[in-house]
C-alpha cells in the first residue's frame, strides 16, 4: 500500500501546463491520504506541496544546505516537516528509504541523479522493486539507452517480470494518468 510518495524534478518552474498539472496531482495524492515527500525547495517540489497541503495533505520536504547555504534560506512555505541531509547523496538515500512510490518530472543534474540512485538501487537489489512514474517523456532517452541494460538483481530476474532496467518505470502524461499508474 502507497502512503508516502516521493517527487523528483526542477527547482525551476515548469510551464503552466505542466505546472496545473502539478499542483492538481498534489491534491490527488493528498485526496488519496498519501503523504508527498520532495526536496522542499521551489518548482516542482513547492507545487506539488502547495497541491497537497491545498487538498489537506501532509507534506515533507528533505533539503540539502550546499555548504550551508542554498538559493533558498528555508523550504517552500508548504512543507509541514524539514529534514536537512548532510550531503546529497544523504539527502537521496532518505527519500529512497521514505518513500513507497516516485513520481519523476523533468529536471535537472540533481534529478538525474536521483532518478540514477533509485535505478541502480532497485537494479542491484539493494532495495526492492518500488513504482517508479516518469512525468511527460522528459526522460525517455536516458530510459531508453537501458533497454540494453538487463536487470541484475537475481531476484528481480527470478520473478520473470522484469527483463531488462527500462521496464522499471512507467509514463504518465497526466495528473490522472499518474494516480493511475501508482494504483491509488
């Protein structure tokens, strides 16, 4: 059962599609009595908060202090809990571990890096198999350089679902599409 959900994207602001978007997934996973974990910074991270808190939800936002300081001096003003992290690798590791569920819009270095943990993680067996959503096809050409890349973990392979490390995640286009694919 999904009750925590982690975002993944820009602290840029998306374009106003995809910024409605959003924030109206935001209050579905709120809607939906899940909690919505990200970074706790601006763009994505505070429009899918500003989504869930605007639906009553309940929110967490794990920052990462770049030499003890950020672009941001304190998270989004939708962010319910702080966890400050040490270091990003810190900061991926406690989102990964929170988290039944991911939700992956567009980014930047820092997403990809995020979305690449999770990858190698569930990959190497070094934690199970959790729902992996990308939003929009942002990330369909990294996606798709892994379709050549099998699976490792032996007991991923051993289940016969899985064959290769493409397969991990899924697409969504939609607010809806992506309740949808996370089953909620």
């Amino acid at each position: 059962m999904i009750k925590k959900v982690c975002v993944f994207g820009s602290y840029k602001d998306l374009k106003p599609e995809a910024k409605e978007q959003t924030i109206r997934l935001g209050q579905m996973l709120a809607k939906n009595g899940v909690t919505v974990i990200s970074g706790g910074f601006g763009g994505v991270m505070e429009d899918i908060s500003r989504g869930a808190k605007s639906a009553g939800g309940k929110t967490v936002g794990v920052t990462y202090y770049l030499n003890g300081k950020a672009s941001y001096r304190k998270p989004n003003d939708y962010v319910d809990e702080e966890i400050v992290a040490d270091s990003p690798s810190q900061r991926i590791n406690i989102m990964l571990r929170e988290a039944d569920a991911f939700l992956v819009f567009p980014g930047g270095t820092g997403t990809m890096m995020e979305l690449s943990t999770l990858l190698e993680y569930i990959n190497k067996g070094l934690m199970a198999p959790k729902p992996i959503v990308l939003f929009g096809y942002f990330w369909e050409p990294l996606v798709s350089c892994l379709k050549s890349e099998p699976v490792y973990s032996k007991k991923i392979r051993s289940e016969g679902k899985i064959a290769c490390c493409a397969e991990l995640v899924a697409f969504a286009e939609t607010a809806e599409e992506c309740i949808e694919a996370l089953k909620l």
